[in-house]
C-alpha cells in the first residue's frame, strides 16, 4: 500500500471517532435535558396537588411549597452548571468533527 492510501484510511478513521464522540455528547445531553424536565414536572406536579389539598392548613401547604420551590430552583441550578458544562464538551466535539 501507498502512503496516500494509509493517509486515507486514517483520515476516516478520525472522522468516525470525532462522530462517534460528537454523538456520545448529544445522546448525554439528551438524556440530561429529558431527566431534569421529569424531575421538574414532578416537584410543580406535587406542589399542585398540595396546594389543592383540603387536608392541610394553610400554613403547612405554605413551608410544604416553599420548600418544593427551593428545591427545585437549587434542581434547576444544578441542571444549569451540568449542561453547561456538557454543552462546551459537545460543541468541541462539534468543531473538531468538522
């Protein structure tokens, strides 16, 4: 074999492992996104069961939705940082695919 044909054959082997790292980054942001949209929907999902519930004083459904939304801003915060951060993996993944 040539040189020209090596360098061919290596070439495509690099591009298929920037895809495949390309690819691992957005399958990971994927799932990240969907995993902290279910964990919202059922923190908001408690708070409005709670809130409608005739069982609780309004004082307890108060602390009870105070402390839910504290934890899902301190949730939302998290997912914030982590998709950040994998975001910047992404796109150099992105640029070094291209």
């Amino acid at each position: 074999m040539d040189k020209g044909t090596i360098r061919k054959k290596d070439n495509i082997k690099s591009l298929e492992m920037a895809h495949t790292i390309r690819e691992f980054h957005h399958k990971s942001l994927w799932e990240e996104e969907k995993h902290f949209t279910w964990l919202i929907s059922l923190l908001l999902t408690a708070q409005i069961i709670l809130y409608m519930s005739n069982d609780l004083c309004n004082q307890n459904k108060f602390y009870f939705i105070l402390i839910l939304s504290i934890t899902g801003n301190l949730i939302c915060c998290m997912a914030f940082r982590i998709l950040r951060r994998e975001g910047y993996y992404f796109h150099k993944a992105l640029s070094k695919f291209v």
